[in-house]
C-alpha cells in the first residue's frame, strides 16, 4: 500500500508510485523520536531507534488492516 499514489489518468502505474505506507508510519514515528528532546535514541543508537519505529510501523499497519 502507498501513501501517496499516483492519479495519473490512464497511466498503468496508477497506485503503484510513491512511497510505502509504512515507511511513510516509520518516517513520521522517527521524526517523533528526533523531535523529543528526552529521547537519547538518536544519539546512543540511531539503529534502535530505527528498528523500534518500524516495529511500531507494523503495529499501525496491523491495527489498519482491521
């Protein structure tokens, strides 16, 4: 699934451009790591901070597919 898919009429890719929705969740979840101040994962382990945002990602894709 994209976040931002393509509405190009008649176009074949239609749906298929863009970034995945996950990442755009993971995206959005490390910029809320960054943007507090009281986390230390960017600084101490920039690949925890990654590993725990896409685990969260999965969490929120899960719960969509509801």
């Amino acid at each position: 699934m994209k976040a931002f898919p393509t509405t190009i009429e008649n176009c074949t890719t239609y749906g298929k451009e863009g970034m995945d929705l996950r990442d755009y969740f993971a995206s959005k979840i490390i910029a809320g790591f960054l943007a507090n101040n009281k986390t230390d994962y960017y600084k101490n382990s920039p690949e925890l901070m990654v590993k725990l945002a896409y685990e969260m990602a999965d969490l929120m894709m899960k719960e969509r597919s509801k």
